[in-house]
C-alpha cells in the first residue's frame, strides 16, 4: 500500500521532528474566539501564578522520572555521506549496548558517535533499521555502559489519551532536555519516508522539536511508549508555531527487536495500491461494503500481477475493486491493512476478499518487499 490517511492530506509541513499545531485549527475560523482563548491562557497563567492552583503536572513525579530516566538517554552525533552532520536522540533498550533511535537520524551516516549524561562520547555502530518504521538499532561497547540501567519498553496498545506525555532529548543540541504533555490520541498514522503509513503512531502535545528524533516518550512510571520521531507544523501569522508531535509505538519497537539485531535492513510486505477507505455516504448510496477502495495499482507490483483495478463510480455504476478482508480480518481503513502486513514477511501469501462487479471475489497475491521509492 502507498497510502496518505485523510487527516494528513492538507498543505502542512509535516517533517521529521518538526513541531505542527494542530489544535489551532479549531480556532482558524473565529478571530474572536482566538482572542478569548489567548486571553483565558493569560488570565490562567496570572491566576496560577498568584492564588496558587494545581499545577499542569506533579512536578515530583517528572523530575524523579527524569533522574532516572537521564542516564540511558544519548545524544547522538553523525557524520554524513558524503559530507555534513546531523543529530538526534537515543536510548539503551538493554545491558548489552544497545540503542534505539530514527531511522532518519542516522541514514547515510559514515560514522556514529553518543554522548553519554557522564560526558562520555562512544563510537557506535549501526546495526539494522526499518525505513517503514523510522527505526534503527545501534550498539556501543557494553563494557563502557554496564551500569547504565536500560529503558523498560511499556505495553504501548494500553496507552490512553490524557495519560501523561514526557519527552527527554537533545533539541538543537541541548542534551537531555525535558518536555512534559499529555497523549493526545492514539492510531495516527503519518507516512514514512518510503511513502508508507506507521500505524498505531502515538500523538503527544509534548513539545518536540528538531534533535528529539529518536529519544523515548515516557509515561509517568518512566517506560518508553514510544520513540519521538516527527512533527506536523502549521505556521499561523506571525504566532508563534503550532505543533503536533508523533512517536512510533513501543510495540512496533519490541516486535522489531530480533530482525533489528541481524543488522540487517527489514523491508516490510508491499502490496502495490494507493488505497483509501469507503465514506459511509457512498457505501449507503451505492449498497457497498466496509472496505478499502483501490485508488491506483503501482506498475510490475504483485497488485497489478493479480489483476487488481481502480475503483470508481461513474453516473452510479460501480467499477473496479474494494478490499474488504484480507486472510478473513475485515479492514475498514488502510491502517489496518497495514498493521495486519507488518505481522507478515515479505513473500507472504495472502488472500484478499476484494468486491468486485456487485460480489465477492477471493483473489490470492505474494506480498513483495517495500521498494526504495
């Protein structure tokens, strides 16, 4: 599948560890209301500050998390191919050396060093990486890092909006800098740099910007939800940003873990569709199913060898293929496709219940890998 979900389609920056605003939005249609909500935020700031309210968050609890969460976070240094420098974030997942971070961190580096909280910096090497899922493993000495104690990865599918959001990561090169927020939803799915949705990405009002990429979103018992890995931006006159920040989810990083370590690249399934979900309008207009309807078929993929089409409508006649099931789960959306496809591998033979001329079909396909482009 190449597929932009909807909620992404508008002329925005949306670039890796880019802050977006996206609550904004809400407010673009009424200047006055713009105004009273500035004015609340005013008013809020000068009350807190003199009658002493509640405060946004315990600040005991983030700055023991933040105690203890500091030391296996790194700043991470590269050098580029063929020239220049980048930087991000990273953290160790274990005792044994290794650390997690973007894929679109370290991409082309030649060389690889971590600062460690101690002021140590440590050569690292670059083990495998998923460019479908801005992921990639690194490993330093493990001698050098023995007393660090690792990250614990949480169970990211119980994370709840409103739960607390905290970010640790080097913005600009400011090393181990905090943010705190809140999850502000779950299941976003922003694409990757191969043209592919991230499903389950977690959405976080924790201020990230660039040089976050890479380091942990925590919750308030200090274990990763996620990874920081990019921001949705939408500059609104002379304010000051809006931003929304993504994390990959900690169970894509647990279930990458084994094919990561093979220091090898992993390639997800392809199918080869541009592909976008059935509105309910239409299903009710026309008497169609729950689905995902076929926008174009990529050229020598196994989409186009299995014969699938383009689905359309034309003066109320009904043309081309919807997918309504693949291997018997029903998919209503492109993500679910898609986080059903990350539980395969390459090679995979799957069978697709596609709609086609008013019926149900059942047409099998060998998923390929995700190509470069």
């Amino acid at each position: 599948m190449n597929q932009e979900p909807e909620e992404f389609s508008l002329p925005e920056a949306f670039r890796p560890t880019s802050p977006s605003r996206g609550f904004v939005v809400g407010l673009l249609g009424a200047g006055v209301l713009l105004g009273f909500s500035i004015g609340l935020l005013v008013a809020g700031y000068e009350i807190g500050g003199r009658s002493g309210s509640r405060p946004l968050f315990d600040e005991d609890v983030v700055t023991k998390l933040f105690d203890s969460a500091s030391p296996a976070i790194v700043e991470i240094e590269v050098a580029l191919n063929p020239r220049g420098s980048g930087s991000g974030s990273g953290f160790f997942i274990d005792t044994d050396g290794h650390i997690v971070t973007n894929n679109h961190v370290v991409d082309n580096a030649r060389r690889i060093t971590v600062r460690l909280q101690d002021g140590r910096t440590l050569e690292a090497t670059k083990l495998g990486n998923s460019p479908a899922d801005d992921l990639a493993l690194l490993q330093v000495d493990p001698d050098e890092v023995s007393g660090i104690a690792p990250l614990p990865l949480a169970d990211s599918d119980e994370v709840t909006p409103g739960q607390m959001a905290v970010a640790i990561g080097s913005p600009f090169r400011n090393f181990n800098s905090v943010t705190v927020g809140v999850v502000s939803g779950r299941g976003r799915a922003p694409i990757s740099a191969l043209s592919r949705p991230i499903p389950d990405m977690i959405q976080t009002d924790a201020p990230l910007n660039s040089g976050n990429s890479g380091g942990p979103l925590l919750n308030s018992d200090g274990e990763v939800i996620g990874v920081n890995s990019s921001i949705r931006t939408l500059p609104f006159q002379g304010l000051d940003e809006f931003r929304i920040g993504f994390a990959v989810p900690s169970n894509t990083i647990e279930g990458l873990i084994p094919q990561l370590l093979v220091a090898a690249e992993v390639r997800r399934p392809f199918l080869g569709i541009r592909s976008s979900p059935i509105s309910e309008t239409l299903r009710d207009q026309l008497g169609l199913p729950k689905g995902v309807a076929i926008i174009s078929v990529t050229a020598g993929s196994p989409a186009q060898s299995i014969g699938l089409e383009p689905f359309s409508t034309v003066l109320g006649a009904v043309r081309g293929d919807i997918i309504t099931a693949v291997d018997g789960l029903p998919v209503a959306s492109v993500d679910e496709m898609v986080s059903y496809f990350n539980s395969l591998r390459p090679g995979h033979v799957v069978t697709l219940s596609v709609f086609r001329n008013m019926d149900t079909v059942q047409i099998e396909a060998t998923l390929a890998p995700w190509p470069d482009t």
